[in-house]
C-alpha cells in the first residue's frame, strides 16, 4: 500500500506532512548549537538519538518538510523547503539539490496549482526554495495560484540592496534573488507586519529573534491549539533547554525570549508545537518543568494511503 503521507485533524483543520529530506545536516551539536555544552545531549541521549542526534558520527539530524493545511476550502503550505537545482556556493549541504518533494505533494493529493496560500516563515534557504522552480533558464513561482505570505522585515532584512549583516555571513547568498524576488515579481507576495489573520482557524504573529521577521502560525479551531514555530525550535533538546540558541540566530537574546514565551504560550494552552525540522514523531505538547519544558506527548499522526 502506497505511503502518501502523516496527517492529524485538529478541530476542522487538517495537517499533512510533506517531507523534502531527512537525515545529517553535517554539523556537531557544538557547531549547530554552541550555547549547548556537549553533556546535555549525552544527558539527553535517551530520547535525542537517533532522531535528532547520531552520537556515532555526532552529527545532527534534521527534516525538511511542509505543513500542508486544510482550512475553510483553502489549502495552504507553511514553508517550502531547499527546492531542486538552486545554486548554494555557500551551503554545499543545499546544493543542486534533486528530491521528489512535487511527487510527495502530489502523493497528498495536491498539485502546485492547488495552493492557495504559501506561508514562509521567514526567509532562510531551507524555508522558501521551492517558491519558485526553474523553467528553463528562469526562475518562475512554483505555485502560480497562490498568495505567498512573507514578513515584512525579513523581506527588509535579506534584501541584498539593503546592505544588511547577517550571521549566516554569506549563508544565504543567491537566495532572495531565485526564490524571493521573482514571486513578489510576479505580484504574488504579501508582505504583512505585526500579524496577520488568515482565516477565522489561522494567524500569523511576530516572533523575532532567530530573524528579525521569524513569524509563528497560530491555529485555534474547536478545542485545538498549535503553533507552527518554525525555527525557534530546531532540536528536541531545545525545549528541555529553552536557553539554547541554534548558530544562525540573529539577535540571540530575543531568540530566547521568543522560545520561553511561546513554549510557555503551549504548555498553558495545551498546544501542540510544530517545529520546522523536527525529524521523527514531528511535533510535541509540552509542559513546564520549573523554569524549563519537557515533552508532554508526541503527535499522533495517522498514515494516507
């Protein structure tokens, strides 16, 4: 029987899967995540290895994934992944990448003209590849039908005219200009501030601090809560040690006050949090554990087929 994907209803919204990659990302714990001494992951170990933390090769583990939502009739992707065939001089990991993430789209019954909204969550290479696909020698939007939800300051921010600094250094190079710049081109972005109401199941809220436009997507429907927080959780290890910035965290101290207030926002509301890479199970409840959070429960997905 085919396996076309993991899905979970919460109040009448349903949420896909749909995975680009999974697997090492080719960094240490030290490197990925210099805030964290060594310890904690082997403290940890129990329930990091292997889906987050190979303590063979030390080595993180990660996925690449879409939520795909179904709310009110309209079917929305919340962050579209590395994308195929981009040039990455400086992320060789992300590079000239060829992955069957249109035919896992299409295993979930949606095509790229399905899409009615893209929501990036901000602007980083492994968040808006696949906004756009090449036609020939051109980049053109993946999802021709749908409106692309970007924050306004991070559009400001990775905007190369604008001469901004960026811990990435030259990380995201090439980015904004094959997967940012032809999709507001072609008059199919929306750039919001503050937030954003999408439906009445659906907004969008600020969360700065891993960038300075990062966004959450905050999902209220019947007695259901989530958060799609993107990268203000990269690992497990995170929650249980809600200090710990990732590498690429562009105001580290904001960065934590973002992840302690909504991590805090979940475990009040019984929230389920939806990271952006979280490999295995794919998203948590979590509870408070003094002045720190521990996993509560994992999702339960159920399998299309």
């Amino acid at each position: 029987m085919e396996h076309k994907g993991e899905q979970i209803a919460l109040g009448e919204v349903t949420v896909t899967r749909i995975k680009e990659f999974y697997g090492s990302v080719e960094m240490s714990p030290d490197e990925f995540f210099p805030d964290s001494p060594h310890s904690s992951w082997d403290e940890h170990r129990g329930w990091l290895a292997p889906d987050f933390w190979n303590p063979d090769t030390d080595r993180c583990q990660s996925a690449i994934q879409s939520w795909l939502l179904r709310s009110e009739g309209r079917t929305i992707l919340v962050d579209t992944g590395v994308g195929n065939h981009k040039d990455r001089p400086y992320a060789p990991v992300w590079s000239r990448r060829d992955t069957s993430y249109l035919d896992n789209l299409a295993a979930a019954g949606v095509r790229p003209e399905d899409i009615d909204i893209v929501i990036n969550t901000h602007l980083h290479i492994d968040h808006v590849g696949w906004n756009t696909r090449l036609d020939g020698r051109t980049w053109v939007p993946t999802f021709p039908n749908a409106t692309y939800l970007m924050p306004r300051r991070d559009f400001e921010f990775w905007d190369p005219a604008n001469g901004n600094e960026s811990v990435l250094g030259r990380g995201n190079q090439n980015v904004f200009e094959d997967s940012v710049t032809p999709v507001h081109q072609a008059g199919l972005a929306r750039l919001w501030e503050g937030s954003y109401r999408i439906d009445k199941n659906l907004r969008l809220e600020l969360a700065a601090g891993h960038t300075p436009g990062s966004s959450v997507l905050v999902l209220e429907s019947g007695g259901d809560r989530a958060l799609f927080v993107g990268d203000l959780v990269h690992t497990a290890l995170q929650i249980a040690e809600p200090d710990t910035n990732s590498c690429f965290c562009e105001d580290p101290a904001e960065a934590r006050a973002t992840r302690h207030k909504l991590l805090g926002q979940a475990a009040e509301t019984n929230a389920l949090v939806f990271p952006a890479h979280f490999p295995g199970q794919g998203a948590a409840e979590v509870e408070r554990d003094g002045s720190k959070f521990a996993i509560k429960e994992w999702a339960a997905f159920s399998r299309i087929s």
